[in-house]
C-alpha cells in the first residue's frame, strides 16, 4: 500500500478528478435536489427552517416534510427491493387498500388491536405471495403479474367493507393511531417507525446474504440460478417483503384518516413510490438496491409537494412542477445530458 | 401452426369462447350490435395501443397515453370555443402528439433514461397542462361533431360500424403496414429481439427510438381526437388509467413485454377482449363496481396463465 502525497489533493488535476468522481456518485444528485428545493423554500417563505416544540412534539416544515414522507418512503424501500431484482410491484396502491378495509373490519369486529396490527401485516404478506407466485412460480412479466392485483385489489377491499354493510367505515383505535399520528417524547412515532423498518431492512440485506442474492438475480437471474442462488425463492423473498412494507404503510395512513376508503387511499403511491426508487439512482433494470439513497428519493418527492403547496403557487400546477423537476433531476443524472450542458457551455465562453 | 401467429390464435380463441359464454348467458348477444358496439365503445383505448404495440414490441413502455387523450380533448375543447373547426385543431393535436411522442423517445434514447421513467414524467407534464388550462369538462358544440358520431356503416344483422371504429380499423391496418411490410418495421422488431445485435447491425438507433415514441404519441393524440369527438367533450380528467387498459390490451393481443415479439393485429382482438368483459358485466346489471375491479383482474389472470399454456412456457421462459 503507497501513501498518497500529501499535495495531490489541491493540485488541479487531482481536484477535478475528485470533483468528477464526487459528481459521479449517485446520492450526489438526490442530495443536491433537495437541498435545492429547500433553499428556494428558505427564500420563498421565511421561517421555513424553524422548528419549534407545540405541545410537547417537534413541528415546523422540515418536521412535515419527514412526517408526510413516511408512507411513500416505506413503500418506496419494499419498491427499491423488487426493482433491485429487475421487477417491478404495481400492487403497493391496492394493498395498502385491502390493508385499510382489513384494519377497520377486523375492528368492527371486536379483534384487539395488537392482532389487528399482525392482520394488517398478514395481509402484506398475503399480497406478496400471491405477486411472487405469479412473478417466480409462473413466470409472468412483472409489470403484468402485479397488474392484476391492482386492477382487483381495492374491488376485494370494497367487498371486504360491505361485508358487514359499510362504505368507508370509520373506527378508533388508540394502539393503531398512535403509530401514525403520535409522537414518542418529541418526534412524530410514524418517523421511528419508518427508520425502524429502515433499518431493519439494511440489516436483512447487509448483514445477511440476502441483498446480495437478490442484486444477483436482478443482475442475471440464470447465471445467479446457475451459480446455486435459488432465483426463483429470491424473487419470492422480494414480492415479500414489498407486500409487507406496503401493508405497514397502509397502517400508517388508514390509521391516520381512521377510515377504510379502498378506492382512493394510496392512489397513485406505486407511481411516488417507483420515481424514489429512480431519483435514489435505482436502476428498473435491476442488479442494484439503494436503500438509503431511496428513502432521500422520498423526501426529494415529499419536499417538492409541501414546498408547492406553501409557496402558494396554485394546486392545479402541482403536477406541472413536480414534471419538470423530475425532469431535471434525470437529466442531471444522466451522462450524456451532463455532457452536452457542460459542452454547451465551453462553446459560449469561447 | 406457425410459431408467430399461436399466440393470436390464442388470443381469438379466448375472445370466441368469452362471446359464446356471454351468448349462453343473454338473449341476444351474439349479434353484431353487440360486436360494433364495443368496436365503438373501445376505438380510443385501442387506437393508443396500437400505438403502445410498437413502443412495447421494441421492449419500452409508454404510461403518456392516457394524459394525452385527456390533454388532447381539453385542446381541442377549448380551440372550439374559439371558433377552430374541430378538424383543424385535429390536425394540429396530432402534430403535437407526434412531436411530443418524438421527444419521449429523444430523452429516452439520448440521456439513456428508462423509458418507464421518461413517460411517467410525460404523464405527469400532461394531466398537469389539462389541470392548468381548465378544471371543468368543456362541451365541443361544432355541427361536425354531430355529423362525426352519426356517420356509419351498416353491418349484416342490426348492427352498424361507427366512424370511430371506422377510424381505428383504418390506422389498424396502416400500422400492420408500417410493422410488417416496412424497413422501419423490422427495425422495430430487431430492437426489441436483442438491442446490442441490432446496434450491431447497422440499425439506426436514435432514429428508429425517436420514430417509435414518436408513432406511440401520434396514435395517442389520435386516440384522443376520437374520444373527444365521441364524448364530445373535454374533460381534464378524461383518459385517466387508460394507459393500463392499453398495455393490459397490447398483452392480451400477445405481444410479450419484454420485447421482439407480438403482432399489431392482436392488440385489436386484446381490445375486444376487455371491451367484451366490461359488455359482460353491464348485460348482467346487477353487480356492483366491486365485482367490476375483481373480475377484470381475475380474467386478466386467468388469460395470461390460458395463453401461457397454449403458446407454451418454455419460449418464453428462456426470454431474458
């Protein structure tokens, strides 16, 4: 091992090597977006970094935005597993959907509430065997397999309410509410959960070999079969653990509406939640899981919403703005786009 | 029996046995007004898969769909209150499509993004621009509309063939012409069967990339100028999820996902086949929208595993 010379690091050369390689980074550009958004929210409302204590909770936009973010990012990290194995979950909406209708019949029912937690899971764990049975058993493209349950699952959620002859069925439920909209000394529970989740999900991953298993069928799923990883039992696992990590986030928000509404809640997550898996530098052809990077992508999504709707630019251009940084933020990942910026640029100096 | 045209069999197997079904169960069924009345009900959402056939053959996506029938309608509505003939802002909704489709497929293509990614953002752009131009649906009241809906042609029996399933027949067969008949056509097939090899080939990558989202869009737009003729309206709203009735269509017809094979033909009977359920579903009357959302996903489930067995697993097993 030689030791590097100590005036390498401010010669030019070298700087801009480290620039580049800086540059290069992918939680490089997720980190810059956001703290994008930010200064532009810094400067548009004032007092947008403050965060003060109101009635023993920390509150304040940066608190907000962590706290909305939670759903989409528990999402997004089962989301980051599956697109790591090359495929893709459209169900995430639909069970979140059969999670809440689960949740408020099961209450209704007179269950106690900590069976109803495990049920809710249950019902995660229900949605990813089906998915992986269709993805790992039968072969069938994932964007078409998980199709399926997305078209049915809020129909089944709705007939799971009219099971005892309600619509949008409300309930109260202290243990359930008090993991989405309490708080635990000053932070909102929700965040704890979503770190809790975080973490225990990089353990599965990092700390067994599990991660790497699954970035090898994303990455070629014959040589990983072929090379005694059981592809077919490692996509499985993925379906899994996506079916669980939506059912809690379908926890998290059924708890906090208090009401089952399977045709609306969590409309659209599938869509927030693919776009975290990309702005954390996810790959949809597979072979790479980002967990961390992942859940900056979430945040990157949520701060967009909340700046949008603070800085009282009419809601109608929501989806306009949240279009164009999207944009913006894939073409500054991108190579070729960098290039020709970077080209553009030297052609005007000159 | 020809390996390329099993899965169509397949598919026009499944329609034939879903319409007899349907005939055991009503009176009146087999008709032909039944048929061209689902030709007319489906000729938007079959019109844009048309176009997502190409765009899926060569191993892409294309979620736009959707948000531009809607943004299409609300142009259109809107270039009608001003007084444009509903031909003229047509025309110039295919222009956008087309030109929108192609720079779909330049940032696809030139920044190395995945194109599930690039139209998700296409699709964001287009329900906000409907969002941003009016919230209210906005009626189309030029006397072509009139003329347009009532124009048809008689089929043998009762039934009659509408303009708008005129108009999807005749961009049907230009796209069986430009898949199958043009350079440009087996382009798309290359790309689609093995990306480097093409390359490798002498295909023209951008340009064949650029004309595919470009073709995707303008069969989109055209979608859209059939719906909002139709509905005679436009409504911020309209199109939402029909991306996934298209690719759930394109799938159906048996074009497979991941590429190279698939034919434009069957992506019409995939049409029918979910035209036929929704038929299905009103002739009965008495089930709720429940059992609609159940019934579509376990027909979607049970043709996938049907055509799987009958195109048999082991081809497209070994697909990468």
């Amino acid at each position: 091992m030689t030791v590097e010379p100590i005036h390498a690091a401010t010669s030019g050369p070298s700087f801009r090597a480290r620039l580049g390689a800086t540059l290069a980074h992918r939680t490089v550009w997720p980190v810059l977006a956001l703290a994008l958004i930010l200064i532009v929210d810094g400067f548009v409302s004032p007092g947008f970094f403050t965060i003060r204590i109101v009635e023993g909770r920390l509150f304040g936009s940066l608190i907000d935005i962590l706290y909305r973010a939670m759903p989409t990012a528990m999402v997004a990290l089962g989301m980051a597993v599956v697109i790591g194995t090359k495929g893709i979950d459209l169900s995430v909406g639909s069970t979140i959907a059969i999670t809440g209708a689960v949740i408020a019949w099961r209450i209704h029912a007179g269950d106690s509430h900590l069976l109803i937690l495990f049920l809710a899971l249950g019902v995660g764990v229900l949605c990813g065997l089906w998915n992986g049975f269709l993805v790992a058993v039968l072969d069938i493209q994932p964007i078409i397999a998980t199709l399926i349950l997305m078209t049915s699952g809020r129909g089944i959620g709705l007939m799971i309410n009219l099971v005892y002859g309600g619509t949008n069925p409300s309930f109260l439920s202290p243990l359930l509410q008090s993991l989405s909209v309490g708080h635990v000394g000053l932070v909102p529970t929700r965040i704890i959960v979503g770190a809790v989740l975080f973490f225990l999900l990089w353990l599965l991953l990092r700390r067994t070999a599990l991660g790497l298993f699954l970035e090898a069928v994303g990455d070629n799923a014959r040589a990983a079969d072929l090379s005694g990883v059981g592809a077919r039992f490692v996509r499985y696992a993925a379906y899994l653990i996506s079916g669980v990590y939506a059912a809690a986030a379908g926890v998290v928000l059924t708890a906090d509406t208090h009401t089952s509404d399977p045709v609306s809640e969590g409309l659209y997550i599938e869509l927030d939640a693919i776009l975290a898996v990309v702005i954390g530098g996810g790959s949809l052809s597979g072979g790479r899981i980002y967990l961390g990077a992942t859940m900056l992508g979430a945040l990157v999504i949520q701060a967009l919403t909340t700046s949008i709707l603070t800085s009282g630019v009419p809601p109608e251009y929501n989806l306009v703005v949240k279009a164009f940084v999207v944009i913006v933020v894939l073409l500054l990942q991108s190579k070729n786009a960098r290039g020709l910026v970077v080209r553009l640029a030297r052609a005007r100096a000159r | 029996m020809n390996e390329t045209y099993r899965p169509l069999a397949a598919t026009v197997a499944v329609f034939t046995a879903l319409f007899l079904t349907g005939g055991a169960l009503y009176n009146n069924f087999l008709s032909t007004l039944v048929l061209g009345d689902i030709l007319a009900d489906n000729a938007f959402v079959i019109i844009a898969a048309i176009g997502t056939t190409f765009v899926i053959i060569s191993g892409g996506i294309d979620l736009s769909i959707g948000s531009m029938i809607g943004f299409v309608g609300v142009v259109m509505a809107n270039l009608d209150t001003v007084g444009w003939h509903p031909l003229a802002s047509a025309a110039l909704m295919l222009a956008f499509g087309l030109g929108f489709g192609a720079l779909q497929g330049l940032v696809i293509d030139f920044c190395e993004i995945q194109p599930f990614i690039v139209t998700l953002a296409g699709l964001f752009l287009l329900r906000g621009a409907c969002f941003m131009i009016n919230l209210d649906s906005v009626p189309i009241r030029h006397p072509f509309v009139l003329v347009f809906s009532g124009a048809s042609i008689p089929l043998p029996g009762d039934g009659f063939l509408a303009s708008s399933a005129i108009v999807m027949l005749v961009s049907l067969v230009a796209a069986v012409v430009i898949a199958h008949f043009t350079r440009f056509g087996s382009y798309v097939y290359a790309i689609g069967g093995d990306r480097v090899s093409a390359a490798l080939m002498g295909v023209p990558m951008r340009r064949t990339i650029v004309g595919i989202y470009a073709l995707g869009g303008f069969y989109s737009a055209l979608g859209g100028v059939i719906y909002a003729l139709y509905t005679s309206s436009g409504y911020p709203l309209a199109g939402t999820g029909t991306e996934l009735s298209a690719i759930a269509s394109v799938v159906l017809g048996g074009t497979v996902l991941t590429g190279g094979v698939g034919l434009v033909a069957g992506t019409l009977v995939g049409g029918m086949i979910l035209g036929l359920i929704a038929t299905l579903i009103n002739f009965n009357g008495s089930l709720n929208g429940a059992w609609i959302m159940i019934s579509s996903g376990a027909l979607l489930f049970v043709f996938i595993v049907l055509q799987r067995s009958l195109i048999g697993a082991s081809r497209l097993r070994s697909a990468p």
